[in-house]
C-alpha cells in the first residue's frame, strides 16, 4: 500500500510544479501589447479590456450563431446561426 502513496504523491507533485512553473507575461509588456492593440483598433484601452473579458451589452440584432438552451438541471449552448446569445469565458464550443 506504501508503494500506491508514494506514487500517487509523485503525480501530485508532478501537477503541482508543472502548474506553477508555467510561463506568464510580465505586466509591463501586457500594457505594452493592450497600447499597441488599441491603437491599432483606434479603440479606448478600456474598451479594449472589456471586449477581451466578454464584457458586451447585447442587442438582441446581433447574431453570435450560439443559443443558450435551458434546461430542468441546468442548460447548454448549441450552434444556431439565428442564436444571439453570448459564450461565456472559459465554455468550449459546441460540437
């Protein structure tokens, strides 16, 4: 059983630095890449920023080609080319 624990622990501790260790942009050339980004786009930085978030007021015009589907446990989002509804972060794409 000692041989389960201690195996189990090295793949834990694998996770674990392998999550920690991963390379991250430095805040300076995130404000670097936002500048060029909205100047590029002639936009205000923090529309920008709202725009990257998902951060939209919705009309009801315009078409994203996703439908929200409710449900009696809960809901998912299905392609539909009339759909208006927005896929929030972080939600993979439906088949």
């Amino acid at each position: 059983m000692s041989g389960d624990v201690a195996r189990v622990s090295r793949v834990r501790r694998i996770v674990r630095d392998d999550r920690f260790t991963e390379a991250v942009i430095e805040g300076d050339r995130a404000r670097e890449i936002e500048d060029h980004l909205a100047d590029l786009l002639d936009v205000e930085l923090g529309e920008l920023r709202d725009y990257l978030r998902g951060n939209i007021r919705e009309s009801a015009d315009r078409l994203s080609g996703f439908r929200f589907i409710r449900g009696t446990h809960g809901g998912q989002y299905v392609r539909d080319p009339e759909g208006t509804d927005i896929l929030p972060v972080r939600v993979s794409l439906p088949g």
